[in-house]
C-alpha cells in the first residue's frame, strides 16, 4: 500500500518530461536502455584522446549512460561529445563525482562540518561545492552520507554527521538543498545522491563492509530518520550500501529499496549502486553474476555503478524470463530523467563552460568561508587556566607530524583538492604571528613505529615524509627545540587517511610513539597546547588527565592552517560541540549518549556496583559527551519555564531558558534540547535529542532561548511499526550538551 508521500510524490510528475522520455524510450533497443544503466569509471583519460579511449567504442555504442571520477570542462566535454554525436540516439552522459566536503575549497571532513551545528554554514559549504564542481563539469554529487553510526571503529565516520538520527538528518537536509538549489536546471547546481541506503554505520565490529543485523524497530527509530529526511527534501539520488540487511545484502533487498524507499517513502528518482556492490554480491553467496544482476534490478536499482552486470548479463536473464521488459524500462526511465531534470537534454554541455572554469573555482571568497567554516568547525576539549588563546609574541614551538603537513590537511575524500595549495599549521602559525614572535619547528615523531601501517595511512599522496632517523633521535631535537619556547602547540593524531573507506582502527588512541613525544613535552614544565588531528573520536583518557589544552580540529580542509591560528591566537573564538561521544577507551565503544536504560541501570554519577549494567574497570561515563565543547567564554543557564506542563493534542506548549555570557568574549552557544518519554510500549532511549539552536551573545548579554514542543516531536515508531505518541509523562533537558542540562517534566494527554 501507498503512503501518502509516496501518493503525493506520484501525483507532481511533469507531463512535458514523460511525454519526452516517452518518445525516447519508444526509440531504443533493449541493448540501449541497458546502456543507460551502466555507469563505468572513467579510467585515465586525457584531454583531446577522449575518442581513443577504452571507453569510446562503448559510449558510441550507447552502452554507457554515464560516468564518474573524470574531471575538468575539456575532458568531459571531450566524452560528452561522442555520446551526443557519434551514438545513434545521441543519449548525454551524466558525470559524477565524490563531491564530498567541498571540491578544490575543501572544508571540514563531514563529521567535523557536523560539530558546527550551523545549518545555514553547512548548507552554504554544499553550495560552493556545487559551484565548484559544476564548474568543471560535474553534475552529480555522491553526497551526502547520512549514516548513523555509534562505533568509532569504523573509518567512515569521518564522513558522516555522528550518532544522532535528529541532527544528522538536519545537516543531510541541509546540504541536498546546498548541492541542488531550487531549481537542478541551473548549470551552478548538482545533484545529490543520499547514502548508504542503509544502516552502513552499524557495520559489525566497526570493520567496514561488514554485516549489519538489527530490528525494525531500532531501524526506524534510529537509522532511518536521516535517509527518510533526505527524501522529503527531494534528494535526486539513492545510492546503495555494501551491507546486508535481514541477510540481504542491500543491493538484492527488494523491502529496502522498493517497500521501504518507494512505496513508504515516495521516492520516485534514481537509486545507483556503490562501486561495484553487485558483483560483490557473488562474494555474500547469492549467486553468479547473471543471478545477482537480475536480483538488484528487481530489488529496485537503476544503475549499476562499474561492474557491468547489467550491461553483460540483463538481456539474457530478458530472454530466460528472470527479469521483465518493464523492469528494465523502469530502471532506464529514472536514469533519464535525472538528466532531463539536469537539463542535459536541452544542453548537454551545459557544465562545459570553460569561462565559469577559470573563474569560479578555488576563489579567494571561496577560501575566505571555508577558513571561516573551519575555525568553527573546531571542538575546544580543554582548556586549563586559560592556556588558550595564545599570545603572537615570545616563542611558540610547534612540534608534531602534523604539524607541516600540508597534504593531510584536507583529510579524507578529498578528490579534487590539489594538496599543495593547502595551508599547514605551520605556514598558517607564522602568516597570523607576522615579526611578533617567532614560530620554531620540529617533527618529533613520525605519525607511527610501523612504517607498514603509516603507509597505510598516508596514501593516496598523502605523505609525511617519513624521517629514517631513530625514534629517540628525532624526539631529542624537538626537545631541543621546545627548551626555547614560552609555550608548546603539539600537532598530533591521526594522518588524514587512518579514517576514512576501509580504514577501521581497532586501536583509537593516538599513536604510542607521539604519546611518548606528548609526555616528554609535557616534562618540560612549559604550557602545551595539544591540536588533535583526527577523523573519528578517540580514546584520549591519559591525554585529557595530563595536558593542559585540547583542540580538536578534525582535518579543517584546505585553509585549515589559518583556521587553526585564528582559534588558537583567539581571533576566532570555538563554538564547535561534539557529534560523536568521546569514549575513556575502544573497549567502551559503541558509546552513545541515546542509550536504552536496561532493567538494572547504574545510578548516574556511580561506579562500581554488582548486577549493575557496569564494568569492572572504568565507569560508564563517556570521557566527553554528545554536544560537548568549551568557549573562551561561560554560558550560564536559568532554570526551564514551561508554558503549561500539560500538552494537548494540537496545542503545543514552549519551554524557554535564560541564557547569558557570563565571561569576558563575544562567543557562540549551541543550546540543545532534549526529551525523555518516561513509560511507553517499547522501551525509549533515556534522552532524545529533539532541538538546538546556535545563539552568539556578547560578554554580559543574556537572551531567552525558547523551543516548542509538539506532539509530533513526541512520536516513535511501536512494535507494530506505527509512528505514534504516547500520552503519559516525559522529562525535559535543556543544556549545554547531552550531560550538563537543566530539567523539568510535562505530560502529554
């Protein structure tokens, strides 16, 4: 059965586009609307040699209907061309790309654009990619990646928005209006493909492509919410995820891509696979290529992203009865009308503008907001005595391999970014301190011991030039150099590619051999200011008990260096609050602060009781909390005034707090809101994050902050699959994250 979305959805199609593709359609072969599935990489293919490419015969052929990972107006128009000139139905390509933090101006790695809790800043950081890409000739963006995930293990957290389904599908509605506009016509928008439908971020032991096992019930209300959001904002795109779901894998499995994602959801776009997803499916034991092949179609994917399964096999599974012809003109159908939709059928050099090229990428604006982005992006951690901000004269000794490292700045799933145009923290140290002080530099350890694994870590041309010296000898002349300093800034963590696709860390504690070089800093008496370098939460419990100061700056993208001396030296004061919980060590993870309470809960703030749901050797407690993160001033809270403590059905009440700097600096407050149904018929979480905003005061300024509360926020999805609120009594949090709040209570009648 239809849901109403799904109706709604079916009911604004556009007559003039069915009328066209009717037309086309009527035209083409079978083998041609196979064609339109197919989605190859583009393998190398240089300017003005388009046509002399492997893949030139096929896309003349009309066996291609599109391609990804080629970049730059005079290549693709190059391949453009022989689709629309040389193949008999002369059929545009669609060009996508891993667009996926910004594309020459890179931002912040996903997970650290999350901790600014700005959605209009996030939204803004899409649309300059979109800007970007399009400029070179880029029409189709594989962004954004709206999983949930709870287990810092798992690399590709770095490329997502944290743990929580409410901000997460906040920040995906915000980017898919940054990337398409309001209007995918215009040749400065792109589409966006949400992904991985779904539940990628509950991979088994954080180890990525493994097994996700869970119920519909912990699905709806925990996973879903960011894919389903993605949908009613009119993402264009579906892209697949690599798990198995219910023992499907989730290119096969007919419930997710066509129960779930179209009848309940209305989706009526394009769903593509991941990388080669299909054949994959070979390896999970469903069967041969032909077999997976026809599984996928019928399941309700479009397009097959490199493996050409579709293309090989589809037509013989048409002639044994294994697939329909309405299959395959339904899957053909959604591929061109992502590109009618495109306007690439009017003009299908439309992105092939080498004025807009030459004028609109890598901008000084441009660059100007992502340092701005970045610097707000940051997560101050610590800050003991007021170490931080810095002062610009006496001096600083910066030591750590991070700390030039210009090629890990932009971090992971950076495509486009040309490395040696980024700001280090170095450069970016010695550009804001000018002639005021003096900047000394040392390496002081490599990233790790093991060479093996730090190659690992930095590739694609990621370096950091490994030192050959002895760990000792390397680690003495950054003491050496430090012995000078008034104060010592330590770039340490992770290299941009230890997270990231297929970069799962068991260990997610810094590196032994930089903990060394910490220690031994910190024996020198002198303040340390430790910037953290990392694509996931760490397990920093020796780092947070002995430094002085801890920013976290994520890998701030391509102005990061700048960024990073504008928070350090105060000019930009952080706001950043965390997305992910911070675990006391891996043996915690997964972590969350929107946990179930269990039937024999510890007592908040206690440790160690027996039959408790505890450990033996740490407490419960994360070592920073969801939505945690300092200021260079203080917030004070009043306590919450409800308007009524008794909420009816379509009257809503408000819950409003007095907020005020109480410190001595213009700073930014992210104030969260979260919600606690205290009996229901499924057990619920012990806090919900349902609002927050982000609100700037001056030193002394006070403000009322206030939310409304709704049924609607109220409700979840039962036993039954019925997303419905309960009446009875909830608690009520307002705070400065998911910890520290203040309380009161209401009942829904």
């Amino acid at each position: 059965m239809l849901s109403l979305t799904a109706v709604m959805a079916q009911t604004t199609r556009d007559t003039k586009m069915d009328q066209f593709i009717n037309r086309l359609m009527q035209q083409m072969t079978v083998e041609e609307k196979l064609g339109q599935l197919n989605l190859p990489g583009a393998g190398d293919i240089t300017t003005g040699q388009a046509s002399s490419s492997d893949i030139a015969g096929k896309i003349a052929e009309g066996k291609v209907g599109g391609l990804f990972n080629i970049k730059s107006v005079a290549k693709i128009r190059d391949v453009q061309k022989i689709a629309v000139e040389k193949s008999r139905l002369k059929i545009p390509l669609i060009f996508g790309m891993d667009v996926i933090h910004g594309y020459q101006t890179v931002f912040p790695i996903p997970l650290g654009l999350s901790c600014s809790w700005d959605m209009p800043l996030i939204e803004r950081s899409a649309r300059i990619a979109a800007i970007e890409a399009s400029a070179d000739g880029i029409n189709w963006t594989f962004s954004p990646m709206v999983d949930i995930s709870r287990d810092a293990r798992w690399g590709r957290v770095s490329e997502g928005s944290g743990e929580d389904p409410y901000l997460g599908a906040e920040i995906a509605k915000a980017m898919i209006k940054g990337y398409q506009g309001d209007d995918l016509s215009k040749n400065n928008t792109i589409i966006a493909c949400v992904k991985h439908f779904a539940l990628y971020g509950a991979a088994e032991a954080g180890r990525d492509y493994n097994t996700t096992d869970m119920s519909r019930v912990r699905m709806y209300n925990e996973f879903f919410l960011p894919y389903k959001a993605s949908i009613e904002a009119g993402v264009g795109t579906v892209m697949t995820s690599f798990n198995e779901v219910d023992g499907i894998p989730a290119s096969a499995n007919k419930w997710l891509m066509t129960d779930v994602l179209r009848n309940q959801w209305g989706f009526s776009g394009m769903v593509v696979t991941d990388y080669t997803a299909i054949n994959e499916m070979v390896d999970h034991g469903l069967g041969d290529l032909r077999a997976v092949s026809a599984l996928a179609l019928k399941a309700g994917v479009d397009m097959d992203m490199v493996g050409e399964g579709f293309l090989t096999t589809l037509k013989q599974s048409l002639d044994e009865g294994k697939v329909t012809r309405q299959e395959i003109d339904m899957a053909c159908r959604r591929v061109l009308e992502a590109k009618y939709k495109l306007g690439l059928f009017a003009d299908p050099y439309r992105y092939c503008d080498i004025k807009r090229s030459k004028k609109e990428i890598y901008t000084p604006a441009f660059r100007k907001e992502a340092r701005s982005t970045a610097a707000q992006s940051f997560v101050l951690m610590k800050n003991e005595g007021n170490t931080l901000p810095l002062k610009k004269t006496g001096t600083i000794a910066l030591i750590g391999p991070l700390a030039d490292a210009t090629e890990n700045m932009t971090g992971t799933w950076s495509v486009a970014a040309d490395f040696s145009k980024s700001v280090s923290v170095l450069n970016g140290l010695k550009s804001s301190v000018g002639k005021q002080g003096r900047i000394l530099y040392a390496k002081g350890s490599n990233l790790t011991e093991d060479s093996v694994l730090e190659e690992r870590a930095t590739m694609f041309g990621k370096t950091l030039r490994r030192d050959s010296r002895s760990a000792e000898a390397i680690r003495n002349e950054a003491l050496q150099i430090a012995s000078q300093a008034d104060v010592i800034v330590a770039a340490l963590g992770e290299s941009a590619e230890m997270s990231g696709e297929s970069s799962s860390r068991t260990d997610i504690g810094i590196p032994q051999v930089q903990k060394d070089l910490l220690a031994e800093l910190l024996k020198t008496g002198k303040p340390v200011v430790l910037v953290l370098f990392t694509g996931r939460p760490l397990a920093l419990q020796w780092e947070s008990e002995n430094v002085p100061a801890i920013l976290n700056v994520w890998f701030g993208g391509s102005e990061a260096g700048d960024a990073i001396a504008d928070v350090l030296f105060g000019a930009v004061n952080p706001s950043g609050k965390l997305t992910m919980t911070f675990p006391q060590n891996v043996g915690q993870v997964p972590i969350f602060y929107n946990h179930k309470n269990t039937g024999r809960p510890l007592e908040e703030g206690k440790w160690f009781q027996k039959f408790r749901s505890n450990y033996l050797d740490v407490s419960n407690d994360p070592l920073y909390p969801f939505g945690y993160g300092l200021s260079y001033t203080q917030f004070s809270y009043g306590n919450i005034q409800l308007s009524d403590s008794l909420l009816r059905s379509g009257q809503p009440i408000t819950a409003s707090v007095s907020l005020t700097n109480s410190g001595s600096a213009e700073g930014k407050e992210v104030v969260q809101l979260y919600i606690r149904d205290m009996v229901g018929s499924i057990t619920r979480p012990v806090k919900e994050l349902k609002g927050f905003q982000k609100i700037s005061l001056k030193p002394g300024e006070s403000r009322e902050v206030t939310f409304r509360i709704d049924e609607e926020m109220l409700k979840f999805y039962n036993s039954e699959l019925k997303f419905t609120a309960e009446p009875g009594e909830f608690k009520l949090f307002i705070g400065t994250n998911s910890r520290d709040v203040k309380e009161a209570k209401f009942r829904l009648q």
